[in-house]
C-alpha cells in the first residue's frame, strides 16, 4: 500500500513510522525544510534552547512509542514535581494546570513528569532515525497542496509542491485550518476542522548562569495563569558548565497571548526569581505561540474519512492524551486505522 502522510510535527513522524512498520510506502511530505514541527530544535549561542516546557508524562504515548523504539532512555530524569509551588491555589490546581497545559480543570490521575534527555531536538531526532530504519522517505520542503478521489470515492492521489503523487492512504498530520483546506479541495466536509479556535499563549525560555527560581522546581501563579518550570538537566547546558550553577527555564501564560502577557511572565519571575534578568545568558520570547489546536470540547473524530483512505492525526483529534502525546497516539491511531480498513 503506498501511504502519504502531511506533515513532520510529531504527529505525522509518529503516523509515517506505524504506517511503514505495517508495511506501507510512505512518503512523508513537509513544508518546512526541517522535521519535528512545532518543537523544532532552535539553539542560540552554546546553549540547548529548545520551544517549549519540555515535560513529557512518563506513561504518555510518546514514551510507549519510545520503548517500542528501543529508545527509553531518551526520556530522561523524573522531574521534581514535589518542589512545585503553587501560588494562590492548591498543589493539585497547579498540577493539573502543567498536565493540560490548561486554566480548565483536569479530573483524573495527575502523571508523572519526565524531563527528555536532549531536549526536543533528540525526540525528534530519534523518530526520525526509526523512520529511516522502516523505510519511510522523508520529503522536507514539500508542501500538501490538495488531494483528488477516484470514482470510488477512494483517495487517489495527493498533489505536493505541483507534483500528482498516486497513493491509497494519506495521514493529514497538519492544524486543523490546512487539514480543513486539504479535505475541501476533495470536495470533503471541513466543518468541525474550522471550528476549532487556536489557543495562542505568551513563551519566554530563558538559559541563566545561575538558579533563581531555587528551592522551587516551578511556579504557577493561578490570577495570572503564568506557569514556569525550572528544566535543569546536564546535557542541556553549555560544555563545562556546572549543571548546579546554571539552568533554563521555560514560562508559558495560560491565559492568553499579546505583550501583556509576555510582560505578566516577566513580572511573576521579577517577584519570584529575584535576580533572573542579570543572570540571563541567552532568552527567547514569543508574544504569541499556538499551544493549543483547538480547546478539549473541539476536538475531532477522525474516523469519518477512513474508509476514504484519509485519516487524521494531531492534538486536535480525539484522544485520552493532552500535548505531544495527543499528537503521537492519534498519529499512531490513523496509521493502524487506515492498515485496518484495506
Ligand atoms: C510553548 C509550547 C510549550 C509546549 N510544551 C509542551 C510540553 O511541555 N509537553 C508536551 O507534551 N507538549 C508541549 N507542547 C505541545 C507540543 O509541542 C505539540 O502538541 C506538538 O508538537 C504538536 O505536534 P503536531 O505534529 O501535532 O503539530 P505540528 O508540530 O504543528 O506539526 C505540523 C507540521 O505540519 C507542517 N505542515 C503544515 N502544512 C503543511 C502542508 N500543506 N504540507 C506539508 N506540511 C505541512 C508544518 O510545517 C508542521 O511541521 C508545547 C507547545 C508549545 C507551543
């Protein structure tokens, strides 16, 4: 079976190794010229500076697909969640505020959280060693233009960057505004896929010679919804550093977006880190990153288009998985579904 998958966030890696492990062709297609999407490894100065909290559920998905990868030791030390400080609010609000990324609540067991050795960056690296393994070839630069149904209403074929690429099964592993457009050139309903609303956030990640935020291991301020964590890990600081007197640390505003809220992160550190702006080595900050693809109400049933040969893959599907791991289980999910339905 020859198998397309858009996309090379986490979602579409996860898809386009189940896929080939199946015994699929898989041609995965990418409009950037570097995989890993979202949490695309973006390092400043000598320090390991990845987007992003970085906090992964130590029984997530992705760590079931790192262990089948024979890759466990990638997701690293458990993170010091029992130093969490919560302010204006319960420990259990603060936890399950870093388990959703989320203001709303979070019934169910709060996970434990496991800091990914190398960042982001060896995620990422290690999903696309085991694609290489399977076979699955890699396209970046390539951008899903449309997609075309034979008389059967079967997929045909996926037009990408101007060229017809003949194919049963595509996984669409993109937010939900471009799995919207791709659907309507097949002449296939987009409907719950426009209604999703992005949630936007403020981010700032800081690398610091020194630790501010000690004793705590992070903070949530409930009024401001502003969540940092305290990320420190050895093999993410500079050659030579003491990893006890240096760290990173990674703040997202739950609240919301626009310079605001970057200056409300800033404003919780200043009260809370005191010091943090004179030890700042290298910092990065965004007034406005999607964290969300939607909200949980949003979320979409991807099998409808199954039996079409289109499966749906990314936070915005449903899943029992918040983050990265929603990415990775519905990637895995519309792989498996897709290999069912033949
Ligand atoms: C600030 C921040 C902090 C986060 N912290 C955490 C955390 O601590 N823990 C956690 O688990 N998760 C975290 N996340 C969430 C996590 O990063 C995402 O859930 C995950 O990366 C989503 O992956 P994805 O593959 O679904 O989407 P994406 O990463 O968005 O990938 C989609 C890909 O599709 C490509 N694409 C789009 N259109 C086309 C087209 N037409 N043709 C070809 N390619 C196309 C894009 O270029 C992109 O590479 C965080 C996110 C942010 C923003």
């Amino acid at each position: 079976m020859r198998s397309v998958v858009v996309g090379g966030g986490v979602a579409g890696l996860a898809a386009a190794i189940q896929l080939a492990a199946d015994g699929h062709e898989v041609l995965l297609a990418e409009q950037r010229d570097t995989l890993g999407g979202r949490v695309r490894m973006r390092e400043k100065s000598r320090w390991l500076l990845d987007p992003g909290l970085h906090l992964l559920r130590r029984k997530g998905a992705m760590n079931q697909l790192l262990r089948k990868l024979r890759a466990p030791r990638v997701l690293g030390p458990r993170w010091n969640s029992h130093d969490f400080n919560p302010i204006g609010c319960d420990k259990r609000r603060a936890l399950e505020a870093l388990t959703t990324m989320s203001t709303e609540p979070a019934p169910g067991k709060i996970p434990h959280f496991v800091i990914p050795r190398g960042g982001w960056s060896s995620l990422v690296g290690r999903m696309i060693a085991a694609g290489n393994q399977v076979g699955v070839t890699f396209n970046s630069g390539s951008t899903a233009e449309s997609l075309t149904l034979g008389s059967s209403g079967k997929l045909s074929s996926v037009r990408i960057s101007g060229k017809e690429i003949e194919c049963d099964a595509v996984v669409i592993a993109t937010p939900p505004r471009v799995s919207a457009r791709l659907l309507e050139t097949a002449g296939l309903d987009p409907a719950p896929l426009v209604a999703c609303t992005e949630q936007r956030v403020a981010a700032l990640d800081i690398a610091l010679e020194g630790r501010p935020m000690r004793p705590y291991s992070g903070l949530f301020d409930d009024e401001s919804g502003v969540i940092a964590v305290d990320m420190t890990s050895p093999d993410r600081i500079p050659e030579g550093a003491d990893s006890e007197s240096c760290t990173i640390l990674h703040a997202v505003n739950l609240s919301g977006d626009g310079p605001d809220a970057l200056a409300q992160i800033k404003e919780l550190l200043d009260s809370r880190c005191s010091g943090w702006r004179n030890m700042t080595s290298t910092r990065r900050s965004t007034e406005s990153v999607m964290l969300h693809p939607c909200s949980q109400n949003q979320r979409v049933d991807a099998s409808k288009h199954i039996e079409a040969g289109i499966g749906l893959a990314g936070a915005h599907v449903i899943s029992n998985y918040h983050l990265s791991d929603a990415a990775v289980d519905t990637g895995r999910a519309a792989a498996k579904a897709l290999t069912k339905s033949r």
